[in-house]
C-alpha cells in the first residue's frame, strides 16, 4: 500500500483509515512514553547533582572539622576547649554528639601517630 490510498470497496477504504488512527494514537503514546522518561531522567539527574553537591560539602565540612580538631590540639589538649572552637564553626552543621565523635577520632589518630 505505501501510503497510497486504494479504492476497492468501502471496508477497505474504512479499515484503511482505521490502521492510519491507530498508527496515529500509537505515534503519540510513544512520544508521550518517550517524554515521560526523559523529564525521568532529568529529574532523576537533578536529584543526583543535589545529592552528590550536599554529599561532597559534607565529606568537605567533616574535613575541615578534623583538620581545625587537628590544629587546636597542637595548642591543648583540653576536651572542653576544643569542643567548644570547634562547636563555635560547626556547631550548625553536626550536632554535639557527632562533634564529639570527630574529637575522639582524632584523638585516637593522634595516639597511633605517635
């Protein structure tokens, strides 16, 4: 047939028309298929940057923690100077626990160095 339309009779010509509506709604629920999982797919990736962004400030927030823990206790090794310096820039983002945690590390890290 390739497109061109043949007369034989009117069943014809009706299931001729018949296949070119469905080809047609076929068409548009693929390129609807297809859009649904592309905006998938960005928002997908917009969601991974977001938490690839906060994983990597995090990874570089309890670094900067460790290295201030670090730096003070070359000066003291006073638990509660140092928690509150450290308490004092990072007191936001980690809570006291945590900060507490980052001084027993360190610590210990600071036993098998020397």
């Amino acid at each position: 047939m390739n497109n061109e339309e043949v007369s034989l009779n009117e069943h014809f010509i009706w299931t001729q028309k018949r296949i070119k509506e469905l080809n047609q709604d076929r068409r548009t629920d693929i390129m609807d298929y297809e859009m649904k999982m592309m905006d998938r797919e960005i928002y997908g990736r917009e969601i991974g940057e977001k938490v690839g962004e906060k994983r990597g400030k995090e990874i570089a927030t309890r670094a900067g923690v460790k290295k201030l823990i670090a730096t003070i206790m070359k000066f003291s090794t006073d638990s509660t100077i140092i928690f509150d310096t450290v308490k004092e820039q990072y007191g936001e983002y980690f809570s006291d626990d945590e900060l507490k945690q980052f001084i027993a590390e360190a610590k210990t890290d600071s036993l098998r160095e020397a």
